[in-house]
C-alpha cells in the first residue's frame, strides 16, 4: 500500500503540479479524466469563468461562510455546488440549494455535529495523527449510514481503503458518495479508483 508523504512534500507537489496553470485549464483537464472538481477560491470572476466554459455542474466551490457569503450566492446563481466552511453555528444554519457543509473530523464535537447532519450533504475532512484518525472513521460510519450525499476529503491511502468498505457495507451507490483528494497526489490511485466507478472530487487550492 503507497506510503502517505509528509504534509510538507505533499504541498511542494501541489504547488509545482499546478506552477503557472490556469485554474480553468485544470478544472477542464480533471473533468476530462472522469472526475469531479472541488475548488478553494475566494475570486468571483474565476468562479464565472468556470460558468462559462460549461465547467459549473462538475465544480464544487468551497467557500468560508462567515468571510465570503456573497461569494456563496454567486457560485449557486453561476450554478456551482458549494461546500460551506467556518464556525459550525454559522455554516450549520445555512441553506443554499445544493450546499454541503465541512466537518474537519479532528475538531471538538465532530462525531456530535456528523451525527446531527449526517442526513444532509456532509463532507468529511481527515485530520492528521491517530486521535483524529479514530475520530474519522467515527464521523465516516455515522456519514455514510444516513441518506445524505457524503463527501470524504482524504489522501492516506489506508483511510481511502477504509471509505470504500464503510460506503460497500452501507449499500451505498457510487452516485450517492464521493472521495476528494487533492491534485497531483496518488494519481495511480485515484485512476484505479475512477475506473472502478467510485466518484473521485479533485481539488484545485488550499484546501481538498
């Protein structure tokens, strides 16, 4: 099984996949290889150049709810889904058609907060060191045995592994639950999983 890289080496990969790329040119360049795309900006007019190259009903904006709620309202009228991040009390209470909402599953009260969403479109963020590993697969068994469309944000290759059995035990269908890992990492993988009909997000900024 591939080896997760330091967080350090994973940025410095990021950062040089993506050197002087056009985010629209690799929002075109993922959909075109049987994925989805999961998008950390906070610029308004990349989000309607996304729009207008037809690249909108693949594209997922996160956006921090509490700094950019105008942001929000333009991707959905634009015709982006949006995954909303922030403070719980204020992404939590949120309604925009389509929205998901972020659980970082290494934060205080995650399983609480997973169990009380679990029905809506939830996106699940793997933390990093054991504690948080333990708190995901938590999160993910809660996600997962609901009705809601679930988001699994992850680059360790043993809880990708993990992901597919919950949504396997679950009965999940492949368009009811997705993975999102991030550019340029595990690419072998992430092709292998796309080819075995597993719905893979791939994120283009900060944050998958």
């Amino acid at each position: 099984m591939p080896v997760r890289p330091p967080a350090a080496l994973r940025g410095l990969v990021y950062r040089r996949a993506v050197a002087g790329r056009d985010p629209v040119e690799l929002a075109r360049e993922i959909v075109g290889s049987g994925c989805l795309v999961s998008l950390d900006s906070d610029d308004a007019r990349l989000v309607e150049r996304l729009g207008a190259a037809g690249l909108a009903p693949a594209t997922e904006l996160t956006v921090r709810i509490d700094a950019s709620p105008a942001l929000a309202a333009l991707a959905v009228d634009v015709g982006l889904a949006v995954a909303l991040t922030g403070p719980a009390v204020a992404v939590d209470r949120v309604r925009l058609p389509g929205s998901r909402v972020v659980v970082a599953a290494g934060e205080p009260g995650a399983e609480d907060r997973c169990r009380a969403i679990a029905g809506r479109r939830v996106r699940l963020v793997a933390g990093r060191g054991r504690a948080a590993d333990l708190s995901f697969v938590r999160c993910l068994n809660l996600v997962l045995a609901a009705e809601g469309h679930a988001g699994v944000a992850v680059s360790d290759p043993r809880l990708i592994a993990i992901a597919g059995e919950r949504a396997a035990w679950n009965g999940r269908a492949s368009d009811s639950w997705e993975l999102v890992m991030p550019y340029g990492e595990l690419v072998a993988e992430r092709r292998r999983l796309v080819a075995a009909g597993t719905a893979v997000r791939v994120g283009i900024g900060g944050r998958p």
